[in-house]
C-alpha cells in the first residue's frame, strides 16, 4: 500500500465541505481550506515565488573527534 495519495484520486476521499488547516506553517497562518475545490487548488498549485521558503545552514560548526562514534562507548549503558 502505497502512502502517496495521487490528485486525481484523492479527492473522492473528502467531503465536500471540509477543514484543513496548517497550524505549523513556516511562513504565516494561511485561512482554514474548506472544500474540496480550495484542497485541489492548494495541492496542485506551483508555490507562489515569493513566499517560497529557502533554508540554508549557517553558522554550522564541526567538532571533530578521533573517535568514529562520537565519543559514545560501544558497551555504555544508554541514558
């Protein structure tokens, strides 16, 4: 069973009237989607360029060690 759900399909899986929030967006709260139509538009629309999110690390720092496992033991008790 696959856990991909494919844009053609999943909609017979929703109601026609619905809530679908993304209380964890990186960006800003967006409103609640609340049909099927509004899932269909988010999901298979391009994002828009400007709110597009780019991460990329900094500040990164490497703290090198002689032991390959980072200082754990192979027979430490776990904590």
């Amino acid at each position: 069973m696959s856990a991909t759900v494919h844009t053609k399909t999943w909609p017979t899986y929703t109601p026609e009237q619905t809530r679908v929030t993304h209380p964890f967006h990186p960006l800003e709260t967006p409103p609640p989607l609340r049909s099927r139509s509004k899932l269909h538009e988010h999901f298979t629309a391009p994002p828009p360029v400007a709110r597009t999110l780019n991460r990329k690390p900094v500040d990164v720092t490497i703290h090198e060690t002689a032991d390959p496992e980072g200082g754990r033991r192979p027979d430490a008790t776990p904590g």
